[in-house]
C-alpha cells in the first residue's frame, strides 16, 4: 500500500526559493501573493502555531518565503486568507511587545 507522500507528495512551501529571516523583513514593505497558516506543529520547544508567507520584493527583483509565529500576524493571516483577500501590499512591525502585519 502507498503512502500520502507517495501518492499526493509531500507539502513543501516554495522550497526553490530563498527563505528570508523574519528580523530581516521588520519595516519592509513587500507583496503578501500567497500564505498558509501551519496548526499544532510539533517541534523540540512544543506545539506552535505560525503563518508561512509568500512574498515579493516590490521592485518584482526577488520572490521569497519567510515564516512568523506572532499570534497578531497569524490571525490577520487567516482572516485574509478565509476572505480571499490576497495579494496584498504588506508590513511586518514589531512595536516592542508584538509582531504585526499593516
């Protein structure tokens, strides 16, 4: 019998392109195209919950992923991603308690 890996293949997020540092997006105005909020991954530190985040530089010169953990971003995520909202022009803040996406 086959596995799911096998069958459908496995969830990979843009493995070709270049993975940004989050602490290198702060402040950086870039084109949200694509996002998709991961649930009750399991790692070494116990269950998070993060958004993986397709983006482009605005002068169209780099698509990238980046990935972030903070409960504000990762809800206006989802709420843009249940209403269908993206691409949108995006924001990662850090206003020193808090990540958020403007």
């Amino acid at each position: 019998m086959k596995t799911f890996g096998e069958t459908i293949g496995r969830a990979k997020w843009y493995p070709e392109l270049p993975k940004v540092a989050l602490k290198d997006l702060i402040d950086v105005q870039f084109e949200l195209a694509d996002a998709t909020v991961v649930e009750n991954f399991e790692s070494q530190f116990g269950l998070s919950t993060f958004a993986l985040l397709l983006g482009t530089r605005l002068d169209g010169s780099t698509q990238f992923t980046t990935l972030c953990g903070g409960k504000v971003v990762v809800k206006k995520i989802s709420k843009a991603l249940e209403e269908k909202l993206l691409p949108l022009l995006a924001t990662i803040i850090w206003n020193d308690h808090y990540y958020d996406i403007i």
